[in-house]
C-alpha cells in the first residue's frame, strides 16, 4: 500500500507564481471568451455603480441634503430626486452584480467541465502500462480536485478586474475634488498591494502543500476502499485507520497553517482601508473647518473610501488562488502533456464477417520501470477460426501476450497483425470492433443485468437471452427478482465471482467478435458449468477464433492448437498429445494440474458424503 503521489513543482518566487498564474488565467479567458467578457462588462458596470454611488450621495449632500438642512424644511420634488438619482445607481449595481457572478461562474465551470473531459479523454488515449505507473486516487485528484483548483481563480478574477477600473475612476474622482486629500486617502492602496504581496508570500507554500495533500488523501481513501476486502480478511482494519488518520491529520495541519496566515493578514488588510478612512475624514474636516473644502466633498470622499475597502479585498483573493491554481494546473498538463498515447493508422478491415486471424512476429515487450523484458522473441501465429490455448507457468507472460494481441500494449520491437493488417495502422476503435477480451478480472458496473451485457447499446431481449445462454448465465438470471432489469450493485457485489465472470462472457459473446480472448475467464466456475461454457461456445464458434488462456484440462483438450510458454517464451506448440509426449515442461505442468483438480474433487466428495 503507498501514498506516492505524482511530483508536484515545489512553491516558487512570488514573481514566477504570478507570471505563471496570470498564464493559466489568460489561457481560461482566450478559452471560455463570451462569458468572461460579459463577466467583465458587468463588472466594469458594478464598480461604475460603485463609484457612482459615492458621486451621487456627494451630489444630493451639496444639492437637496445642504439646503434643506439650512432652509430646515424638504420638498417633495427633491425627495423624489434624490430617490431617482439613488434608485439608478441601484439597478445600475444590481444588474453589474448580476451579470458579474453569473457569467463567471459560466466560465469557471465551463473551464472545469471542459478540463474533465479533456482528462478523462487522455486517460482513455494512454496505454496501460501508463495507467499502471499511476495509481487510481491519484488520477481521481487529477480530474477533480487539481482542475478545481485550476479554475476556482475565476469567481473572484471579474470582480478583481472591475476594482482595477474602479480604483481608476475612483482615483481621478478624488484628484477633481481635492488633490492633497486624494495624495492623503491614495496612500492607502501601495500599502494594500504591499500587504497582499507579502500575504501571497506566505500564502504560496502553504496553499501548494495543501493541494498536494489533498491529492494524497484522495489516494489513500481510494486505495482503502478498493481493497475492503483484503483489509477485512486480514483483520488490518485498524492499521488502515490510522494510516488514513495520519494523512487527513497532515492535510488538517495544513489547512490549519493557510487558515492562521489568512486570520493574520485579512484582519491587517481590512484595517488599512479603514485607517485611510479615517485619514481622510480627520485632514478633510480640517479643511472644512477652514473653508477650503465643502462637507459634502468630504463627505464623498469619504464614503468613496468605505466602499473601496471590501473590493479592493478581491485584488487579494486573486493573489491568494494564484498559488493553488498554478499547483493545479501543473498537476493536469502533467496529465493532458504525458506520452505514450496510442497513435493510430488509416487502415480498416475489409472483412467484417467471419473468424479472423492473429499473429504476433517476434515481438519483444518489458513492462515500464522493468530491465528485463517479460516476453522475448515471441512469434505466434493464430489461425483464423481455430481455438489457441495458452499454457505455462505463472508468471510466464500469457496475460502480456494476450494484452500485446489485443493492442491494449505495444510492443517494444516486433509486430502485430490481425487479418495481416499491422495493428499500429489501423483506426481507432477498429480492433474492439472485432475483437474481445475476457479477463480473470472482471468488472461489473452498477446497473441492469441488461447494462453489464450490452454496455448501453440497444438491443433485443432474444438476443441478450441468447449470450446468457451461451455463457450458462440464463438460469441464474432468470431467478433474479427483475430478470435482465435486476441492478446488480457496484462492481456486481450482489453476485457470486462465477456469476460476474458467466456475465461477462455473455457481454463478450453478445458481440459476436470475430476474436475472442479468454484470460482465464473460467476460473471461478464449476468444472461442469466450464464445459458447458466452452460446448456453447464451441457451437457458435463458427464466426469467431479464440485465444484462452487455460489451466484445466477441459479447456485445453478442446483446444486446436497448444502454446507452451515460459519466461516469457514459446517453448512448443502444437495438438494437446503431440506436447504432452515431447514437451516435459508441458507435460508436468498439465499433470500438475490434473493431480490438482482431482484432489479438489476428492474433498468436494468427502463434504457431500460428510
């Protein structure tokens, strides 16, 4: 069990994250452009109506509030002006806010959306041996948290940019009304951005750290739960808990530390917008009282500063995300950027009816991070129509050899060819059109008997009948409370292991390929129902040639043709009897298997007997 996770850059200069981050920003923009410009309209309309406010509370103060005050009597026609002047500015703001938050969050979520998909896509162009070498929670991180992270910059980003065009308009407002006093209030923002440089200063290692430890809890809560079973049966439960303990314990340590910088510094940003209030209000009141300033530009001033305080803030929720976005997006380009994705051909088969054929001409293949390779020099030819065992050893390379004949892999050197087409050449999707695999592994999703058969195509009940039947799986699932309708839970946890492996044959068969790979695909069935599969299977082999990996004796007496192989080699080849007479390697082999399978009948009799 282990916790690694993909690299991830450690934090850098406060300069290069910025840089970078206003990278990934652009990218987001030139990618999601109608939402993020109308974002920005209505931001650029909210801080107009921001700053507009402050003018218009300044105009009815010096027009209508002043006079009436002196006058101490008001009249309805500058109630109702001052009403329709403040009402305007109102909608004005309303309708910026709305358009503001509305299309950002369009923007931010398409992005993720959009980046899912492009991962998700990625991961189905990489080969296996890619997938082995990362594991699963580390790519659920990818796909979810890490663009997350990406694009959460974008709900604060319309506002930061409509309080750049606020701080503009509000700035040439205050130099109009008074230049000394705006020289006084403007001191205030050097001394914001300074805070926020050395808040992001701060902020950037601890916010990377905990984006990072995001990731590895994902992956040990994944790793936990995909092996329940083992966990349980060998009593670790509460070794696995404290290992689980101990990374959401870090990942909690972390977010405490981001948490305790933001309770520093937030409070200390908040007060120096406050303080330029102040400053303001004091040197403008001495200028009142000296005759050289108006109430009422005080008072505009003033309140021009109150207002900006909260904006100005979302400057510094830009900066702070920068961090975790720039961390995030490294962690998904190291996914959309990495290699070894399949590359494909033009060429298609001209036959799409009837068995097909399979040959494999001196392939060599070493699985990654591997000196020695796990199958050397392998020619192997598959005869169209005809039945191949696969025989050998564990360990020996008959999966490989499967996989590489399926193109689930490449190999490193050599060639593979289906119908003597080159396998590399051909257009995607062409060779799951044709063939199948079957593996000891099988996989049901959390749907119908129907869904797990025919994976979402259409399809008619005679015909999903039909697969069961071959697969011997009709019985048992016509005894099931819907039949073919019957949901059989995630990773088909309300059957047997022979049950899922029977469905999965019929998925196969459905198919009808017109190659049919067997990876020891009957393994977790009864001896009796085995032979029944291999008989259905036999009778409707007639369009279709099959490769089975075996270890009984009913499967590889049916077999045409015999492939011994060890270390990753084959040995001998031919009819059952021929290697049994002069093959030894075969021939212990098989009577390994034999004594085995006798035995296991043995103490099935004594139970019954008993």
């Amino acid at each position: 069990m282990s916790t690694a996770s993909q690299p991830v850059p450690r934090p850098v200069a406060t300069r290069a994250v910025l840089r970078r981050g206003l990278r990934v920003i652009w990218g987001g923009m030139k990618t999601e452009p109608r939402p993020t410009i109308v974002a920005v309209i209505g931001s650029v309309l909210w801080a107009s109506a921001t700053v507009g406010t402050a003018w218009a509370i300044g105009y009815v103060t010096d027009q209508y509030i002043e006079p009436a005050v002196l006058q101490r009597r008001v009249e309805a026609a500058a109630m109702w002006t001052v009403f329709g002047v403040l009402v305007a500015v109102l909608v004005v703001n309303v309708i910026g806010v709305i358009l503001r938050r509305v299309f950002a969050t369009v923007a931010g979520f398409n992005l993720q959306a959009r980046y899912r998909r492009d991962v998700t896509r990625q991961y189905l162009r990489l080969p296996l041996s890619w997938h082995h070498a990362h594991p699963s929670g580390q790519l659920l991180s990818n796909a979810h948290a890490d663009v997350e992270a990406t694009w959460q910059v974008f709900n604060p980003l319309p506002m930061a940019i409509g309080v750049v065009f606020m701080l503009f308009i509000a700035g040439t407002m205050m130099v109009l009304v008074d230049p000394f006093l705006a020289f006084i209030g403007l001191l205030v923002f050097p001394g914001l951005f300074a805070a926020n440089v050395v808040f992001q200063r701060f902020m950037s290692p601890r916010i990377t750290r905990a984006q990072q430890l995001r990731a590895e809890v994902a992956e040990v809560a994944h790793e936990s739960f995909e092996a329940g079973l083992v966990v349980k049966s060998m009593g670790r439960e509460e070794e696995e808990t404290e290992r689980f303990r101990t990374q959401t314990h870090e990942l909690r340590d972390a977010l405490i530390q981001v948490g305790r910088t933001r309770g520093v510094f937030e409070p200390v940003i908040e007060a120096i917008p406050t303080l330029g209030t102040l400053a303001v209000l004091g040197v403008g009141t001495w200028q009142v009282s000296r005759s050289e300033l108006g109430a009422a530009d005080v008072v505009q001033m003033a309140y021009l500063f109150s207002i900006l305080a909260f904006p100005v803030r979302s400057l510094g929720w830009v900066l702070a995300e920068l961090p975790r976005s720039v961390v995030g997006y490294d962690r998904v380009q190291h996914v959309l950027q990495a290699e070894g994705s399949m590359r494909y051909g033009p060429d298609t088969f001209a036959d799409r009816g009837g068995p097909a054929s399979s040959e494999l001409e001196d392939v060599v293949y070493a699985h990654p991070g591997e000196d020695q390779p796990t199958i050397t020099g392998v020619t192997l030819e598959i005869p169209e129509g005809s039945t191949t065992a696969l025989v050998g050893p564990t360990g020996s390379g008959k999966t490989t050899l499967t996989n590489l004949a399926l193109r689930l892999v490449d190999p490193d050197t050599g060639r593979v060819e289906i119908d003597g087409l080159d396998a590399r050449r051909l257009q995607l999707g062409e060779i799951p059109a044709v063939a199948t695999l079957v593996a000891q592994q099988t996989f049901m999703f959390d749907d119908s008997v129907r869904g797990n058969v025919t994976l979402g195509e259409d399809a008619s009940d005679e015909s999903v009948w039909e697969a069961l039947r071959i697969a011997q799986a009709e019985g048992f699932v016509r005894e099931l409370p819907d039949g073919l309708d019957t949901v059989i839970g995630e990773r088909g946890g309300s059957l047997s292991g022979g049950q899922r492996q029977r469905i999965a044959l019929a998925r196969a068969v459905w198919r009808r390929p017109r190659l049919l790979v067997l990876d020891d695909a009957t393994s977790a069935v009864d001896p009796s129902v085995e032979q029944a599969i291999l008989a259905g299977l036999r009778e409707a082999r007639a369009g279709m040639t099959v490769l089975v990996v075996a270890y009984r004796m009913a499967t590889i007496t049916l077999a045409d043709q015999v492939v011994y192989v060890e270390h990753g080699r084959v040995v001998d080849r031919g009819p059952h009897p021929e290697l049994l007479a002069r093959c030894q390697g075969y021939a212990d082999l098989v009577h390994a298997y034999a004594r085995e399978a006798a035995e296991r009948a043995a103490v099935a009799e004594q139970e019954e007997t008993a």
